[in-house]
C-alpha cells in the first residue's frame, strides 16, 4: 500500500497596486523534503520594480545528527525603466 503526505500552504498579501508579500510552502511525504518560498514585489514607479526572492529547501524526515543538505536562495532583483 502506498502512502503519500502532502502539504500546501499559501499565503499573499497586496497593498494598493505598489507592492504584494507572497508567501508558500509545500511539504511532500514521499521525499521527506520540504520547500518554501517567500516573495516581495514592490514597484517603486512606473515601469520599475524591485523583486526580493528567498527559496529554501530541506530535508525532512532524517534520523538526529544526520547531516541533511540544504539549498538557499536569496535573490534580488531590480528593473528600471530608462525611457518614458
């Protein structure tokens, strides 16, 4: 018999058409792992944003004082419109 568990999560929040937060999580039984992202876009004018990206994945589910690898990502990220 096979048994799976996941879970999801998810979250957003927007204020005036400027900026949003955005929020995730996703938990999966079958590879014991577990990711979350966290997202915030904010547009400072008119044709330029502003990104900030945080991602994180890691193991689940290990035996204590196993080392369990884990993968971040902090990225940011800017654009900005030259020409009007």
């Amino acid at each position: 018999m096979l048994k799976k568990r996941i879970m999801t999560g998810a979250i957003g929040l927007s204020i005036a058409s400027a900026g949003a937060a955005r929020g995730q999580t996703h938990q999966h039984g079958g590879s014991d792992n577990q990711r979350e992202r966290y997202v915030v876009h904010f547009i400072y004018h008119p044709g330029s944003d502003l990104y900030i990206v945080y991602n994180d994945l890691q193991q689940t589910g290990l035996p204590p004082n196993t080392f369990a690898p884990s993968d971040r990502q902090f990225v940011v990220k800017m654009n900005y419109l030259l020409a009007r």
